[in-house]
C-alpha cells in the first residue's frame, strides 16, 4: 500500500497496488520514497522500511524471479509459462506472468472452432503465401503455418505465417498499436 502522488509528494490518496511492484525511484524524503511504478502508470509514496533495491540484471532468464513486462511486479519464474523450448532443450518463459496472460488471452478457441480450422488448414507439401507478408513457401517444409484467432471473441480468423501471428501477439492484436507501429516507420521515412 502507499499514496498515489499525481501531482508530488504531497498529495496522498490512499491507493493499493501488486505485491513486489518494480518501479522507478523518484524522490527520496524522510522515511518515505516516491515511486514510479511502470505497471499501474502513475507514481507512489511509499514507506521506505517496505521498499528494497533490486538489482533488475538479476532477474529474468537464469534467475530465480522475473519481472512481469505487464505488471511489472518481481515474481518467481514458476508464476510464468514456458513458450518455447529451444533446439538445446532450453525452455524460454512468457515475458508476462499467468496473471497478466489472462488479460492478454482472453478467451482461447472451443474445440468445436478449432476442429472446423484445423479442417482448412493449408495441406502439407503445398506451395502456401501468407495473406500479411506475402512470403510464399512449402508448408512444413520452409514456411509454418499456425491458425490466428480473436482473442477476444474466441474466432478463428485465417492461417498465417509464424512470423506474422508472433508479430499480431507482440502488438497485442490491437489496431492502435498497428497504427502507432506505421506512423513511428512514417516519421522515421521523413527523417532519411
């Protein structure tokens, strides 16, 4: 618990946030320290006797605790799940924490929706184009072929590269991000 300070240290509205919250010294007063915390967007005061200094380069891949890239609270690697596993047989953990994933999965396909897709599914051995990048390749042979869905409603939408679906997740399947993502490579064509 600590006080939420939009405008400094000296408003202190009583407000709650995660357990083991990362965030950002701002100000150190007395026996209190003010804290911009990146998962709730605002900054806090808290308490300096319920704060300690973390080391962040000892957290995430190696380590015991990683820090959640959604929540951004310090929780143990168990809390994450594993995305991948690597030719070595190393396992890669979600950046964001099953909490977190929750939110960003929303709703998963029934079985029902998923057999109809999988009854689409581009054939093995078959000469495929993705409908984002237009990379053409042989599917299973030098392309992967992975079926996207709405994660909000639960839909399949259409069977897309790899590439592609991994690039939809990271911008969250959101519009705006996809919009701020073309003006940012817009801004940059100007500045060349």
């Amino acid at each position: 618990m600590g006080f939420a300070c939009p405008e400094g240290i000296q408003d202190t509205t009583r407000s709650y946030f995660p357990p083991n919250s990362v965030g950002v010294i701002e100000v150190e007063k007395d026996n209190e320290i003010q804290v911009f915390l990146p998962g709730q967007r605002t900054s806090f005061v808290v308490p300096r006797s319920e704060t300690i200094v973390l080391d962040v380069t000892q957290t995430g891949k190696g380590f015991p605790n990683i820090i959640c890239n959604r929540c951004f609270a310090l929780k143990p690697e168990e809390d994450f799940n594993v995305n991948q596993t690597d030719a070595k047989g190393n396992k890669t953990r979600r950046p964001s924490c099953r909490e977190c994933r929750v939110d960003i999965d929303r709703r998963a396909m029934s079985a029902k929706v998923r057999a109809a897709a999988e009854r689409q599914k581009p054939k093995p051995n078959t000469l495929w184009q993705c409908p984002i990048c237009r990379k053409m390749g042989i599917v299973g042979v030098n392309v992967k072929v992975v079926i996207d869905h709405d994660h909000h409603g639960g839909r399949a939408r259409d069977y897309l590269c790899d590439s592609c679906n991994t690039g939809l997740g990271r911008f969250m399947n959101s519009e705006n991000l996809l919009h701020n993502a073309l003006a940012y490579l817009a801004d940059w064509e100007i500045r060349r």
